[in-house]
C-alpha cells in the first residue's frame, strides 16, 4: 500500500484516500463521519475569510452593540456588558463565560487559525504546529457566535413590543461574521496541514481498522506507527496515542454530574422581570408559559427545544449510548456514531438561554422602570450544558464496533 491512505477519527477503519475535486467532501466508508473536504483555493481562502473575521471581532468588541429606548429612558449597550451584567448580581462565573464563548475564544482560534496556516506553510516546525493543532481543536467547540446570534434575534423579538431596539456596529458586525465564521470552518477541513506520511509496509491488505492493521493512528496529525514498535506518543508531533477505557468512565463521570446540575437548572429561577418595582423570578418552565400566554409560540417553542428538550435529550442519548457500548457489542454502529455526531453538534445550542438572559439584563437595566435580573438558576444551567459538551466530546465512537476489536494496544 501506497501513501494514500487515512483513518477515521471516528471508527478506526482504514481507508485509500480518494482525492476530492471542487467542494466536495470525503466521508467513512464504514460510519459516515467527515473525513476531510475540497475547496478550490483552501488556504488562501482561508486566510482571507479568517483576517476578515479578525477585523469583524474588533468591531464586535468595540462599538455599541444594541440601544433600547423606553419611556423616555436610554440605555446604550456593549457587547462585554451583556457579561458583565453577571457581575452586578454575584454571578461572575456565568459572565466570563458568556465573554469567553461569544468573544474571547472565537477571537483566540481566529488567531491561533492563522498563526496555524503561516506555520503549516513552514513544513519543518511540525512540533509548534502540533502545539497550534491542539489549542485550536481545544477552543473551537467553545466558541459559540451562531448560537449567540439565535439569543440576540430571541431578545430582539421579545423586547421589540415593550421598547424600541436600535442595532448598533456591534451587532451588524455579528451578524457579517456568522457567514465568514462558517466558510472558514469549511475551506479549513480542505487544507492538508500535515505532510503526507507512508503507510508501514507490509500492512494486511484485508485488515478493516488500523488497529487490525497493527497500526497505532495519530488522531492530531494523521500519523501511522507500527503498534508493535510504537511508543506511547506519536514520533511526529508527539500526541499520547488514543486510550479508549479511561475516557468511557470520564465520561460517565461527566454525565452524572450533568444530570446533578440540571435538576436544581431547571428548580431555580433563571431571570426575574421588575417593572416599576414589582415582578417576579421565573424558572426556565415558568418562562415558558409566559411566552405561551402572550402568544409568542415561535420563541416559546426556540426555548424549549434549546433549554428543555436538548439537555435532557442529549444526556439520555449520551447515558443510552454508554450502556450500549458496555451491553450491546456491535449492534447498529453506524446508526450509534451517527446519534453522537446529532448530539454533539446540537448540545451547544442549549447556550441560547444563558445568552438571552445577559443579553435582556444588560438591555433592560433602567433602574426603577424596568430591570431583568439573572437568578441562580443560570449557574447550573451554565455549568449543566458545559459539562454535558465534555461529555459528548470525551465519548469514544470507536468502541461501537468493539464486538471484531479486543485488547487494544493503542
Ligand atoms: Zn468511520
Ligand atoms: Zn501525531
């Protein structure tokens, strides 16, 4: 076998890799994970739509985000507001990460993406690109601009009856991201970051999975090592090989926890609404039937898939999973890694609540006419949906398809 070969993230199988013309995209064989994609001009488009989502976080960060105007008040507000606002009610940790997911990290894989793709163009310095690899594959799932643009439309509806809402920089410059965010992610997939390595020789032409293959694969940098001679982290870029058993009990750890933190969630209130005075706390529930009695079925319906249905969804499917991993060997593995592909990509959409009460508490905020306060409830709502994205991300796919692979060297 030749050099064009690769192995799926997702399942272990060992495949040739068929080159892709135009925008195509190259999937498993056996699971039907994304293995890589095409796009014409990768790199430099990339490095245009990545400096251009540079110049549209500036602005994000920088300019009035949305001015609300009510009974004759005026509150004009920035984007770091709507997470500063946690501070104000002792509710710190909930602010940095509404900072963090909506700006902070999506400006730092902004960054680190492009010092990657000037550092990918030097084919010798594979240990730094190694290091980039890593922080970049750490951050991206934590920054999260789309959804907190689905909380801003969310906010933008619900107080467009009560006030009037003008947008600012900020927030055109948010929305002009979410398309270049987007083809970022996807001309990115298309660029060979690694130099193509040589598969071992003598490699069983029969093997299905790189594990039958005696091969040990570099999740980080699409390395292959005989596993007999291999040592414990890969020569190229020198990741610690994949061990599946420890990550199955992190990841039963991290669900119990989940469910822990989702109870008091989904007790506690999240937001309190005072008008002159006078109001009282909701829970996540409570917020519901509110929208419902005031006839805003599309929001009450946007909430509860986002805050009810998916978490709870979501860690179900994630317990359900586990347990078939354990009981049920091999059965329908295909469909199983497709469920954990839908949960894991659906899980970060939960953060659209957290979004829409710092985003309404930083807008209204006009002293004795009208103020919404976070409740404790955001806390553990916060915490319940991170928790559970670890989850998701610790979970290993390969052990759908454990029944053909016993004592894994690597
Ligand atoms: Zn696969
Ligand atoms: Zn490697």
């Amino acid at each position: 076998m030749g050099s064009a070969l690769t192995v799926c993230h997702a399942c272990d199988a060992l495949q040739q890799r068929p080159p892709i013309e135009g925008y195509g995209k190259a999937l498993c064989y056996r699971c039907g994970a994304l293995l890589y994609r095409g796009f014409p001009q990768a790199y430099r488009v990339t490095l245009a739509l990545q400096l251009t989502a540079l110049l549209l976080f500036i602005l994000m960060a920088t300019f009035p985000f949305i001015t609300l105007e009510l009974k004759g008040s005026r509150e004009e507000t920035y984007l770091l507001s709507a997470a500063a606002i946690f501070f104000n009610y002792g509710m710190g940790g909930v602010g940095l990460v509404v900072a963090a997911t909506t700006l902070v990290i999506p400006l730092l894989v902004t960054i680190t993406t492009l010092l990657l793709l000037v550092v990918s163009a030097q084919a010798r310095a594979l240990r730094l690109l190694a290091l980039l690899v890593r922080f970049q594959r750490f951050l991206a799932p934590w920054s999260m601009v789309a959804v907190f643009a689905l909380g801003v439309m969310v906010t933008l509806i619900k107080l467009q009856q009560s006030a009037t809402l003008i947008p600012g920089v900020a927030f055109w410059a948010l929305l002009a991201l979410l398309p270049v965010l987007a083809l970022a992610q996807l001309s990115l997939a298309a660029i060979a970051l690694w130099p193509a390595v040589a598969a071992p020789s003598g490699v069983s032409a029969a093997a299905v999975t790189a594990h039958q293959a005696g091969l040990c694969h570099c999740a980080l940098c699409d390395n292959l090592a005989v596993a007999a001679t291999a040592a414990s982290h890969c020569p190229r870029c020198g990741s610690r090989w994949r061990s599946e058993h420890s990550r199955q009990s992190t990841v039963l750890a991290l669900l119990i926890t989940g469910t822990l933190l989702l109870i008091p969630a989904n007790i506690y209130p999240i937001m309190s609404v005072y008008n002159f005075g006078r109001g009282q706390p909701d829970t996540i529930l409570s917020g519901i039937i509110k929208l419902i009695e005031a006839h805003m079925w599309g929001l009450a319906v946007v909430i509860f898939i986002a805050s009810i249905l998916v978490p709870w969804l979501k860690l179900l499917t994630l317990y359900g999973l586990l347990y078939s991993t354990l009981h049920r060997g091999g059965w329908r593995p295909r469909e199983r890694a497709l469920l954990h592909r839908i949960t894991e990509a659906v899980g970060v959409w939960s953060m659209t609540d957290i979004f829409i009460v710092a985003l309404m508490a930083a807008l209204v905020n006009l002293g004795t006419v009208a103020t919404i306060a976070p409740g404790p409830g955001a806390i553990y709502f916060c915490a319940a949906v991170m928790v559970t994205m670890l989850a998701a991300a610790a979970f290993d796919t390969r052990t759908f398809w454990r029944d053909v692979e016993k004592s894994k060297t690597c």
